[in-house]
C-alpha cells in the first residue's frame, strides 16, 4: 500500500504571498502572552487562573504525563533485565516415579534463590522505532495541550472583550435616556400649553421603553457572558459574581508579523499535534517492517537450587543456566502483512488530516485577514457618518444659542450622535475580535519587536 505525500509548505505560502496587497507587516515577534496588551490586571488573573486551574487542561496534562511514562517503558527495553527471584517449597515425593529412596516417599524443602536474566537483541530497531513513535505521540499530546491552552485563552478574552464593549454600549444608552427624560419635560410643557396633542407625548414613552429594553437586553448578555466566562474557565459561579467591570486600556491592532503568517506551521498548535501524529504513524511502519526479520533473545540464570538450607550457597548447589533463542518468521497467514497494511493505512489517514488541518489554517488566515481589511473599510464610511451627525449637531447649538430654534432639535441631534456612537462601538468590538481570532488563527500573540530592524 502507497503512502499518501504531506501537503508541501510552499503552497501554503504561496497562498500568503496573493494576499500581501492587503496585509500591513511589521517588525512584531511572537508574544504567547498577548492578553496582557490589553492592560486589565483582572483578564490576566482570570487567564492565568483558568491555564492553572481549568479541568480539561489538568486531564490532558495528566495524559501527557502518562504518554512520558510509556516512553520511558519503551526505552528501558534497551537494556537487559535482570530480577532476582527466591522460593521454598516443601513436597513430597511420588515413590512411583523418577525420584529413587530415600527421596522417593520423603517430604523435603527445596530452597531455589536466582537471578534471572533476560534480552531481546534488537537488529532491525524494532524498539527504537517503536520509542521514536511514542516520543512523537507524546510531542503531538504536549502540542494538544498548547492548543486546548490557545482556545481557552483566546475564548476567555473574546467573552471579556464582548462584555467590556457591552458597558460601554450600557454607558451610552443610559445617556440617551437621559436626554429622553429632557425632551419628555420640554413635550409635557407644550403639551399643557397647548401646543401639541398626545401623540408626542407617547412617542417619548416609547423611545424610553425601547432604550430601556436594550439596556435589559445587553444585562442580559453581560450576565450570560459572564457564565461563559466560569464554564469555560472552569470556575464556580461565586468566581465571576466577584468579578468587576473590565478595565480595558488598549485595543488597537497591531501589524500582523510576516514571519508568523509566512511560518504558520511552526507556531499553530494544531498543525504541530498534526505533524508529530503523522511522525508517530511513520515510525509504527518501520516498527511494523521489523516482524518480517528474524531476531535473537538471551536468557539466563544464576542460581542455587538445595534440600538443606545449611548448603544453599555451597558450589554443589550451584545451577547456572544459558539459553539463546532464534525466532524466524516463516508463516503466519499474512499477520504480518496485515499488521504493515493496517500501520500505512493509520498514517496516510494522519497524513489526510495534516493536509486538511494546513488547509484549514491558511483560508482562516487569509479569510481573517480579507475580513480585517473589510471592517476597516466599514470604520472609514461610519466615522464620516459620525462627522456628519456631529456637525448636524453643532449646527442646532448654534442655532439654540442664538434663540433661532427651541431646545429640542439640539436634543434629537445629540441622541442620533450617541446612536451612531452605539454603532461605531460595535463596529470596534467586530474589529477587535477579528484580531482575536487572527490571533488564534496564527498559533498565538504577537507584539513589537523592539530588537527589530525598522
């Protein structure tokens, strides 16, 4: 059976260098803690809580520790073994057998303390393939890890990220309905005087109930995030019902490192777990090729075998054993022949899913990085927006100070300003988890480069 061919890393680079038009590189080096960017000592608390304390990551830990200990059973066949063994038996003698008088009939204590050696010669490297393999599984476990590491903190910021932006969203509607409450005096004094009917008294109302609705929509979603945040950090609700408002100073993006994008194969986790999944599948081949060559065990004894314990150790009671053993595979209906095709089969089918998990990689890259470009092309168009409403809205000042227009207009001015400052709120949280998840998608943070030649 032919093996299957891993996916060559030029493509995936070519694929990068179609897509440089729209990328902005700077001198950035790989920081694997890239939250703390962020500047909110309590996100870093609740990450490094999480890395230490979160379930999933201890089991995985403990099975890599387990895959450590198979390796070191593998490795301790490369020497020769030697134990020590010792029994008494007491027996009576068949006086109808081998055994003439006086042992014939006679009930004796045999005292038999050996050592006892045993070795395996390995010619074709049978063992050390198969140690070569458990090395790379246990590589592949440690980069499952790092991977199970990178989701969780990127997951973890994502959902504080999101609540931080939701305050802020919390913040401005409250402003709006502040200045609902101003119209609504200005709308029930005309309406006393006269001046118009119910309708915008109602409509007033209205506004109110509709802010105020969001405003419970978006405690909800706090809440609702902030039980993510336990879930998946794995943390008891009492942990997130202490936790206060973020306290985030930084968001702004960073260039994206050329070394990082050009080099995803070195630095996401997952394609790492695949790469030493598919070393670990090559080297059960070879061990697997080893069955088909003949191979030689030693084995031997030194001991001492006495009915009377007082000559146990005398030289007549010496027994010395030497044994050398040849195996040559000859027959086996086609065992052997299965067990290699069985062994090609489970790495081409790692070797598919390296592929797969290289091509899954790069089209989060470039989709990430096409979107990132696309959302900044949205801020641009939404910020004149804002000028616009700003300016609308400088104009009705203007016009309230000079006794030109009542105060109402201004109000409405300023609450299509704070609704548009709702919109570019959301427009900045897209962005920003956009980067965390080019973060995700690049195997980890990145910051700058200070030793960098610019």
């Amino acid at each position: 059976m032919q093996k299957a061919a891993p996916m060559d890393n030029a493509l995936v680079n070519a694929e990068f260098d179609k897509i440089t038009g729209l990328v902005e590189y700077g001198n950035s080096a790989l920081d694997r803690e890239w939250w703390r960017s962020l500047g909110d000592t309590q996100l870093n608390r609740i990450v490094e809580d999480a890395l230490l304390k979160s379930p999933t990551l201890q089991a995985m830990q403990a099975r890599y520790t387990q895959a450590n200990a198979i390796i070191a059973s593998i490795e301790s066949r490369n020497v020769p073994h030697i134990t020590a063994d010792a029994s008494v038996v007491r027996e009576r003698f068949s006086e109808n057998h081998i055994f003439p008088a006086p042992l014939g009939g006679s009930t004796n204590n045999q005292y038999m303390p050996q050592l006892i050696l045993d070795y395996d010669f390995d010619f074709w490297d049978a063992r050390r393939s198969r140690a070569s393999a458990a090395l790379n599984s246990a590589l592949a476990q440690r980069a499952s890890i790092e991977s199970a590491k990178l989701a969780l903190t990127s997951g973890i910021v994502e959902l504080y990220v999101s609540w931080d932006y939701d305050e802020e969203k919390l913040d401005r509607l409250s402003e709006i309905e502040e200045i609902i409450y101003q119209k609504r005096a200005i709308i029930e004094r005309q309406y006393h005087l006269g001046l118009i009917d119910g309708i915008a008294i109602n409509d007033n109302k209205s506004a109110l109930y509709r802010i105020q609705q969001r405003k419970e929509e978006l405690k909800r979603s706090i809440e609702g995030k902030k039980e993510a945040l336990c879930i998946l950090g794995g943390f008891l609700p009492s942990y997130c019902d202490a936790l206060n408002r973020p306290n985030i100073t930084s968001v702004e993006s960073l260039p994206v490192p050329k070394e990082v994008v050009l080099n995803l194969l070195a630095h996401r986790p997952d394609i790492t777990l695949a790469k030493y999944t598919v070393l670990s599948k090559n080297f059960t081949i070879e061990e697997s090729k080893t069955h088909y060559y003949p191979n030689i065990s030693l084995s031997g004894a030194f001991g001492f075998t006495s009915f009377s314990f007082s000559k146990l150790i005398d030289h007549s009671s010496y027994t010395p054993s030497l044994g050398v053993a040849l195996s040559l595979p000859l027959f086996d209906g086609g065992e052997r022949d299965a067990r290699l095709q069985n062994s090609v089969s489970d790495y081409n089918a790692s070797v598919f899913e390296y592929n797969n998990a290289l091509i899954k990689a790069a089209n989060e890259v470039v989709m990430l990085l096409k979107q990132s470009n696309l959302i900044d092309e949205q801020q641009r168009f939404h910020q004149r927006e804002v000028q616009a409403k700003e300016s609308n809205q400088e104009i009705e000042r203007k016009k309230l100070l000079q006794g030109l227009r009542h105060k109402l207009p201004y109000l409405s001015a300023q609450m299509l300003v704070k609704e548009a400052d709702i919109d570019a709120l959301s427009i900045r949280e897209t962005k920003t988890l956009l980067r965390i998840n080019l973060i995700k998608a690049l195997g980890g943070g990145y910051r700058e480069d200070s030793n960098a030649t610019h």
